[in-house]
C-alpha cells in the first residue's frame, strides 16, 4: 500500500473548499454539532446544490483502506501480490490491521454523511426538499456499507452529543434506511409534479445523474430493493414489504445501462491508481479467474490482463487469497484491465442495472409480488451486463456444462484446490430453489464486478458464489476458515475517542468483537 497522504490532504482540502462557504470541513465525528458558518440563509441555500458534486466523490474516499483491501478481497474481487504489506501478516490472511479498519468506518462519516448534515443545518431539508431527497439517497448508499461492514453503528443518535455517540443495531439502522428512501424518493416525486419544467437544480454538479431526477427515483426504488433482500432470511416479512414497494414504484428500478449510476468527476479511477500507479499492488482473486475460464467467459478481456507466468500464460489466473505471496513473482498472474477499462479516469461504477435483474430473479423466486419470472430476469440480467461490457453474448446463456474450473498455482502448489462449485449457466427449471440461486447469486457477482462491497454482503448473505477461503489464516482462531470473514472490528478510533458509545455497539453486536461475529441480517442455515 503506497502513502497517499499528500494526494488525501489534497482531496480534503478541495472537498472543504467546495463545501465551507456552507459549513466549514468536518474532519471529526464530533464537529457533526458545529453550526454552519455565518452566512445568510438565502447565501447558503444556493451554496447547497454545489455541495452535492463533492459529497459523491466523498462515496470513493481513501479507496484502497476502505473497500480495496477488505471488501474487494472478501467478496472473491482481488488480491495484492505485495509481500511487504504488514510484514506479510494483514487483512489478506486475517490478520487484521487495526489501522486498515478505521477508515472503512470513519471516512463516510467525515465525508459523506456529515457534509448532509450541515446541509440539513443550513435549510436544506426544508427549502430544497428535492436536493435533500438526492442527499439521502447518497447517504444511505455510503452508510449502508459501513453497517454491512461492522454491523452496529451509530447513526439515528449522531450529532446528538459532544461525548458519547451511542450505536444503534442493525435493525434500527436498516428502519431508518428505508424511511430515508421513502422521504428522498416522496419528496423527489412532489417536486417533479409541482416543478414541470423546473426540473434541475442541481444540474452538473451531481457527478452521478447530472440532475435527472427520474433516474434518482429509480436508483432510490433500487437501493431499496437492495436493502430489502439483504433481510430476506433474517426479516423476511419486512423484506416482502419493502421489496414490493420497490417492485411495484410506477418509476421502476434501473433496467437498461442508461440508468446506471456511474460517478464521472474526474476523480482518478482508484482500479487504476491500486492497479497500474502502485505497481499491480491490486490484482486479481483466484476464485474470480477460476468463473471466469470455467465459463469461458465473454467479459474476461475487458474485465481482466491475461496472465504471463509461465504455465498459466494467457489465462485469467489470479492468486489465492492468503496465499504466501513471497514465494515468488505474483505480478505476472492476472490483474484488472487497467489498460482498456480501468484506465487513469475511468468513472466509477456505484450501481448497474444488471444487479436489479438478478434482484428481481430472486424475488420471483422467494415469491414477492411484482417480481416477474425468474428465468426471464436472470437471462436478462446476463444480457444487460453483456451489453455493459460491449460484448457479444454468443451461446452464454444456453451452456449447460461449462462450471467453475480447478485452481492450479504454477508458483506453489500448496496453493492448488479444486473447484467448489458444479453449478452451470443455462437455467434449469428443475434445480431446487437452492440450486437456482446459487445460479443467480454466481452471475449477478459476475455482472457487477468490481464492487467488493455487494460482493461480500452478498456471499454472506447466501454463501453464494463458492469462493476458494484463505490460503494462510492468521487469525488466531477468531475467524472460521472454511466459513470465512463476517465483518471488520470497531474502528480503533472509536475505541480510543467513543469507547462509551462503543459499549452500546457492543452490546448489540451478538458477539465478541472480531471478524469471526456475523452481522445482524448474516443468518446462517440455508436460504430458503
């Protein structure tokens, strides 16, 4: 991991620019309860629709701590090839690093979520419903990732206090997400009725939808149908509900790649920096290359470099994670396309279309009204994401043999395991409901690659697709190796500046604080 501090005091300093005519640069969790600056209410209200821009950049802060070498690498995405990371023991082999967890924690906080709540301070919620309506959403897409992570947070009690910021459980966190989304999306839809031709305030400073508020109504539908299936086996009442409301919004959810959210700011792309600019310190997972020679798959070269090592040259080999990468020149396996796709400005991918078909084909399985057919949305989840990636889709969907193939390492073979899964392309309306999901699950984590943060919600959610476990387990028996990673501890941070408040999360969290604890909706047992 190279030191980015300069590049991070950069970006806090641009961010705060953008944003301290409204309310100055929030850099700790306790300034959420510092006023706004003192400009008239008038002067800050149309500030605000300028601070939506860089609150959405804020979503890829300190990108390679907070997603890259946790998420990304649980979720089958990635591994590093860099020996000298943590001298060799660290959050690839779980050994985690106190400091790598503290980010994933606080950065949404400082960037993300408490910018909305000077925004909320400034006016914004009541004289700008519209443009708190696309906040929200933003927040509740930052935020839920920090709660899929960690479990308890704190978050319907924050800016509450000086001292101690209490954490809420998951269950707690999750009931004010959707009544978020029912604000944002009610209040986006009452401004489009009364505002017919005055439809954009916002305008070119949201780096996501460049001000269509239509299609913030569908990514709002759709970030709850997101949410709505993480509870399926721990709520299934309250994921029926809050699924059918999602399946049944007259705006729909996100079905062709023109709704697709995707950040173009300018930001660098971060694949690229990991990738190319630190050397290939990002490369790819093996369980990933695995799906993708055993399917013989269309998206391969656009996803992935082929490898050069010897025996593998040519294929999309990556390396097992954990493995002992100081036995040998992992940099001539497989990496992410930095040279065609994740290139130097590449825009970031925050939620594709294809992943609400897949949704959809799950719901019609678990039942839920609205959903459609379930064969219909997978292949048609397949086909949206081979129309994202500019690829022909051939015979893909009628392959009723190709499966995952065996993991061979030509460098150390101790790294050699077999395939986990059997499961097929070609949907089978004979499968068992099991068996039709892990078809789902497997090609929805193909079609949204490379984000590590659904990815991993998602394989511990269903235990699907099968990823190959840790080579190397480091953990000192805290983390199960065969049932893998369920979250990161609290931010060390927190223990040191809100130990009070870390009480109160851990005395929701269900277990002792560590990777090894499942988070609140993580219920194991069989998915139906």
């Amino acid at each position: 991991m190279k030191n980015n501090s300069t590049k991070n005091i950069l970006t806090s300093i641009t961010l705060c620019c953008a944003l301290s005519l409204i309310f100055g640069c929030t850099k700790k969790f306790e300034d959420f309860n510092s006023p706004p600056n003192a400009l008239s209410n008038e002067q800050s209200l149309k500030l605000i629709p300028s601070a939506i821009g860089p609150i959405e950049k804020g979503l890829l802060s300190s990108f390679q701590v907070t997603q890259n070498l946790s998420a990304d690498a649980y979720g089958g995405y990635m591994m590093s090839p860099n020996p000298t990371f943590g001298g060799g023991f660290n959050n690839l082999n779980y050994s985690l690093i106190p400091g790598w967890n503290d980010r994933p924690f606080t950065e949404q906080y400082n960037q993300v979520m408490a910018p909305i709540n000077k925004i909320a301070q400034a006016g914004g919620r009541t004289n700008l419903p519209d443009v708190w309506g696309v906040a929200l959403l933003i927040q509740v897409q930052a935020m839920h990732r920090v709660t899929d992570k960690f479990g308890p947070i704190p978050y319907t009690k924050t800016g509450t206090s000086f001292r101690v910021i209490p954490y809420d459980d998951q269950k707690t966190v999750y009931t004010a997400f959707f009544k978020q989304i029912d604000t944002a999306v009610g209040n986006i839809r009452t401004y489009l009725a009364s505002n017919p031709v005055q439809r954009n305030r916002i305008g070119n400073n949201d780096f996501l939808y460049r001000g269509d508020l239509t299609k913030w109504i569908k990514f709002g539908n759709s970030l709850r149908l997101r949410l709505a299936m993480r509870l399926a086996k721990i709520d299934p009442a309250t994921a029926k509900i809050q699924g059918e409301i999602a399946l049944s919004a007259p705006e729909g959810v996100l079905t062709s790649n023109a709704d697709n959210a995707v950040l173009t700011s300018g930001k660098e792309n971060d694949y690229w920096l990991v990738t190319f600019l630190y050397s290939r310190d990002n490369m790819l997972n093996a369980s990933f290359g695995t799906y993708l020679n055993g399917y013989n798959d269309p998206r391969a070269s656009k996803m992935a470099l082929p490898a050069t090592q010897t025996g593998i040259a040519g294929k999309y080999t990556g390396i097992r994670i954990g493995a002992d990468v100081a036995k040998g020149d992992y940099k001539t396996f497989t990496a992410y396309n930095y040279v065609d796709t994740y290139t130097h400005f590449a825009p970031h991918m925050e939620m594709n279309a294809a992943e609400m078909w897949f949704l959809k084909a799950e719901a019609a399985l678990r039942g839920w009204a609205n959903a459609g057919d379930a064969k219909t949305n997978y292949e048609m989840g397949i086909k949206t994401s081979m129309d994202q990636w500019g690829v022909p889709i051939g015979n893909y969907l009628n392959d009723a043999t190709s499966k995952q193939e065996n993991y061979v390492d030509p460098i150390n073979p101790d790294n050699n395991i077999l395939a986990l899964s059997s499961i097929t392309i070609k949907w089978d309306d004979a499968a068992s409901q099991e068996q039709k999901l892990e078809r789902i699950i497997t090609q929805k984590w193909l079609a949204i690659f490379p984000d590590g943060y659904e990815a991993w919600a998602e394989y511990r959610r269903t235990g699907y697709p099968k990823l190959f476990p840790v080579a190397r387990n480091f953990s000192n028996g805290t983390i199960d190796t065969q049932i893998q990673i369920r979250r990161l501890p609290f931010a060390q941070s927190e223990l040191l500046g809100n130990p009070e408040g870390v009480k109160t999360g851990l005395a929701v969290l269900g277990g002792p604080d560590n990777g090894g604890t499942r988070v609140w909706w993580d219920k194991p047992g069989a998915n139906f």
